[in-house]
C-alpha cells in the first residue's frame, strides 16, 4: 500500500500559526533574491571554465542552455506545487502527497546531498577564496589551518582544520537562528553585490573577446564522428567518447553546470515563511531561474572568448576568470580583486540557502515522523528550526572542517536531478489522481513540460557518468536502511493507518 499524506492536511498545516510553527515574513522580493542567491555561486564561477575545458569548448553556452531548458521544466512542474501545497520541504513534501512515504523518503535523503554536503563543499571552496583574497595584500592562513587532514601540500606540510570553511559556517548557522527575515536581508545584499560584478565582467570583458577563440564553437569529438559513420558501436563511444567535446560534450558539459543551477528548488523550501506563497512561490522560481540562465548564457561566452577554453584544463578551474582578467584584461586588476570578493560573497550566500533548505526539509520530515522531533523544534523568541541548524552546524561543520572539498565531486548535481526528474513525475500522477484539485498556478502544456522535464534531467544524469550512479546508489542504500530501521516504525502516516483500522 502507498501511504501518502493528504494534500488537504498539508493546507490546513500551512495555515496553522503559533508556537511551534515557522514565521511568515518573505516577500515575492525575498523569494526572488534567495532564488538568485542560491544560484550564481560556484556554479558559475567555478563549473564553466571545468565544463568547458573537459567536455564542450565555447559550445558551454549552449550547455547552459540545455541545463537551463531542465530546470525551467521542472521549475514549472515546481511552481505549480509550491503554490498548490505552501509548507516546507519542497519536493520532499510533495512526492509525499503523491508518490508516498517510500519516494517521500527517498527525495528527503537524495536533498542531503544538494543541501548539507552541498553547503559543507562550497565552504571548503569559500576557504580557498578566502585565501586568494588575503594573498593580495600580503597575507595568508597556515596551510595547516586551512586544509584538512588529508591533504598534504608541495611542501610536505600535513593539514590539520580547514579553520575558514567552518568559521563561515557557524557564523551564517547562527544568522539563520536569528531569524528568516535577517537572513533574507543579509542574502539580498549579498546578491545585489555579486550581481552587479558579475554584469561588470560581462560588460568589461565584451570588449577584449578574441573571435578566434570560439572557433570551432563546437569541438570536434572524432569518436562521435566514427559512431555516426558506422565505424564504432554505441557501447564503443559511449565508453571511450562520450562528453569529449561534439554534441556529447554539450550534454555532459550540462551535467556539470547544471550545479550552477542548483538552488532555485531552495526557494520551495521557504514556502511556509513566504506571506502570499500561492502567488509569490511561482513568481520566486522562474524569475530567479530566468534571471541567472542570462546571466549564465553571456558569462560562458564572454569568458570563453577572453580566453581559450583550452587554457582552463591547467590554469583556470577556480581561478579561471581572475585568469582571463590578469593575463588578457590588462589594467583591470582591481577588477580581479572584485570578482575575487564576488565570488565570496555568492559562496556565502549559498551556503546560506542551503543552510536554511536543509534544516526546512528535516523540519518536515520531522513532523511526518521520519526523523527524530529535535528536527522541528522552534526556537520560542527566533520562530525558527534552531535544533536542527545546530545538529547540520556539527554535520556540515566537520564534513567543512576535516574532509577534501573534491571527494563530494558530481553527487550534488546528479542527486538533485533525480529529485527533479522525481517531481516531474509526481505533477502527473497528481492530475491524474486529483484533476479537481485548486491550482493557484498551473504547469503549462500538460503532459509534454513534465515528460520533457524528466527526460532531460535524466539525460543529463546520463552525462555524469558511471561513477556517479555507482556513489547515488550506495547514498541510496544507506538512506534505506535508516528508513527500516526508524522511519517506517515512526511515521506519522502510518500511525495514523493503524489506528484508523482499529
């Protein structure tokens, strides 16, 4: 039997106020700026210069584009839930209302991989920028303090606590306890200043772009070339070919900028603190999405012209545009500095989000029995899930502290889509098993947007390669043990079966 959670106890939970319930105070402009907050951080400037080196060349623009026409699918399919079903959880809650516990389950563990370890790796990131930034006026942290344990530099000095990824976590952990709304305003600036360097590079870098330099747009992948002329089978070139440049490349360039995309789901996880959640989740989501794929669009190609992509395999990475700007944007190495503060700035809010979708998703696990109460306990002055940021401050603080940011790698993204390709799916089955139910907002041209939804972030899990199912599957298999082993025993939903049968 499918135990799902009605969708009318979910309203009437959404409406309900006082202790014990989270404080309604975003607005549709809160809900755009933690969207875009989310979005532009190390997605944007780390992944493009990586996607683009490894896999599509100055075609990475049109790897956004791909990247950007799955998340606009899903974030339609995601509206419409948002607006229909207002509380917190986001694609959590509403695979519960109908898909069932299982699946409910199952995208609630899958969203610890794009929240907590998500937030713990771009920490680590942050570290490392940090370090940039002080090395510009003389000054920088001990390696030892500043890497973890398991890494050893050049020198032969041992880490020993990335120091900086967990002061930046602890101090935003602590912002998010003070409040929603402080920490809305906090991520609005924020936004507003990365934004604004971010157009400033586009703008500047415009004028030093090489046409050279996105030629051939598309690299060529000799492989692709022999499969389509009968010379090589598809198992051949999907093993030995696939993602090396050509229109594969654009397809697994996708997958690896699609973490530039990840966050605009986070805006769903704040719908029981959003005032007018049926009108301004919709709006929060698709501006947010629609503002950044611009964004994202002319940053890929004002950088890969700058610049040859070729250059990035070794030189760029991380640093990849305070590359472009030094070596080829003389006299703008201020310019630099900024993107360098830029860059801190959008790790910071990132985090920030993903903070606060963490701890919104376990608030509603918590409540349907799934996790242990401590997850929804509000803060009696604050109105916020305080417990449940102090355990994820431990969780996300050593993974920040003690591990490599690369040993997380592609899990962030290829977790995410398959929560995506999950929601898309449950838009179907609920207009099948509830066609008269109220929807304020509703996915346009039903069925096409959720199956094309699907497909294309299930494409672009396809271009994640092996390695990152393999990890997906073993995460999967540890979720369901803790699921049999707590979680169906104190389900909320299934209590309420038993005693229903009595």
């Amino acid at each position: 039997m499918l135990f799902k959670k009605s969708i009318d106890s979910l309203i009437q939970e959404s409406t309900e106020s006082g202790e014990g319930t989270l404080k309604r105070t975003l607005g549709v402009g809160n809900l755009i700026a933690l969207g875009i907050g989310a979005i532009i951080g190390a997605g944007l400037f780390v992944r493009t210069a990586a996607a683009a080196a490894e896999h599509s060349g100055p075609a990475v623009t049109l790897s956004f584009i791909l990247a950007a026409i799955g998340c606009a699918l899903a974030g339609l399919c995601y509206a419409e839930f948002a607006s229909m079903i207002p509380i917190a959880g986001s694609a959590y809650t509403y695979s519960y209302a109908t898909m069932g516990e299982v699946v409910a389950w199952v995208i609630g563990w899958d969203l610890v991989l794009e929240y907590a370890v998500g937030a713990a790796t771009v920490a680590i990131a942050w570290s490392e920028y940090l370090n940039k930034l002080l090395e510009t006026f003389g000054v920088s942290i001990p390696y030892a303090y500043c890497h973890s344990p398991f890494q050893t530099s050049v020198d032969g000095i041992q880490g020993i606590i990335n120091i900086p990824a967990l002061f930046v976590v602890v101090l935003l952990t602590f912002v998010l306890i003070r409040g929603t709304q402080e920490s809305a305003t906090l991520n609005g600036i924020i936004v507003i200043l990365k934004v604004a360097i971010v157009i400033a590079f586009i703008a500047i870098g415009w004028g030093y772009m090489n046409p050279v330099n996105h030629t051939p747009y598309i690299p060529v992948n000799a492989g692709e070339i022999a499969y389509s002329n009968g010379e090589k089978s598809f198992g051949e070139f999907f093993t030995q070919d696939f993602g090396n440049f050509g229109i594969s490349g654009i397809i697994a360039g996708a997958g690896v900028v699609f973490f530039a995309f990840i966050g605009f789901d986070a805006v769903s996880t704040a719908a029981q603190e959003a005032r007018n959640p049926s009108r301004d989740m919709p709006i929060g989501i698709l501006v947010s999405l629609a503002v950044c794929t611009a964004l994202y669009i002319l940053f890929g190609h004002v950088l890969t012209g700058v610049a040859n992509y070729s250059e990035f395999e070794n030189a760029g990475k991380e640093a990849s545009v305070a590359y472009a700007i030094e070596n080829y944007m003389h006299g703008y190495h201020w310019l630099s500095v900024l993107i360098t503060v830029a860059i801190l700035a959008g790790f910071s809010s990132v985090i920030l989000v993903m903070l606060l979708g963490q701890s919104r998703v376990f608030f509603s696990m918590s409540k349907d029995g799934l996790v242990p109460k401590v997850f929804s306990a509000v803060h009696p002055k604050f109105q916020t899930p305080y417990k449940s940021n102090l355990i994820f401050l431990v969780f996300v603080g050593l993974f920040a502290a003690f591990v490599p940011g690369d040993v997380v790698g592609d899990m962030t993204s290829i977790g995410t889509l398959f929560a995506f390709t999950l929601v898309c799916i449950g838009v179907l089955v609920l207009r099948k098993v509830d066609p008269d139910r109220v929807r304020p907002f509703k996915t346009p041209f039903m069925p096409v947007v959720p199956i094309l939804g699907a497909g294309v972030c299930i494409l672009m899990m396809v271009g994640l390669g092996a390695h990152n199912w393999e990890r997906l599957l073993i995460w999967m298999a540890l979720g369901f043990a803790i699921y049999y082993g707590y979680s169906r025993r104190h389900s909320v939903v299934r209590r309420k079966h038993r005693e229903g049968q009595k």
